[in-house]
C-alpha cells in the first residue's frame, strides 16, 4: 500500500526554532523591560526636577483666618489631627 501525501507531510516532524527567534517571546520580554526603562526615566526627570518647597499662606487681614484654618485643615493628614 502507497502511503498518501496528507500522511507523509503530517508524518514529518516540524523543524525547532530558537526561542529568540520567536516573535511572540520578545512581546513577552519587551513589555516589562519598556515599563522598567520608563520608571527608571521618570526617576531621572524626578531627581533633576525636584518640586520647590511652598511656604505655607497666612492669612493677610482677620476676614480670610477662617478660610486658611479651614484649608490647612483639609490639607493635613488625619494622623496628624488632634
């Protein structure tokens, strides 16, 4: 009995690949190392730009106590509150 052709191709094993040669590998790879290179870009920009230290606002005539008291309060953490 001939063997058909659907059985002899099916029949061979396929070639093997290098994983590096994979498309779908450096997908995989390039993801998370795009995302470290960024982070450690952003440090950079954050190191060489860092943010001015604000003096805190007072309150310039007796009208405007309730409003600064009232906004350092919101702007304090509430571990710090009494």
């Amino acid at each position: 009995m001939i063997p058909s052709t659907a059985t002899a191709v099916a029949a061979q094993p396929e070639p093997t690949v290098a994983w590096w040669r994979l498309p779908i590998v450096w997908m995989v790879i390039g993801g998370p190392a795009a995302v470290v290179v960024a982070g450690f870009a952003t440090l950079a920009i954050a190191i060489a730009n860092p943010d001015p230290v604000i003096k805190p606002a007072r309150a310039g005539s007796a009208a405007e106590v309730p409003a600064v008291q009232g906004r350092n309060h919101v702007a304090t953490p509430e571990a710090a509150r009494p």
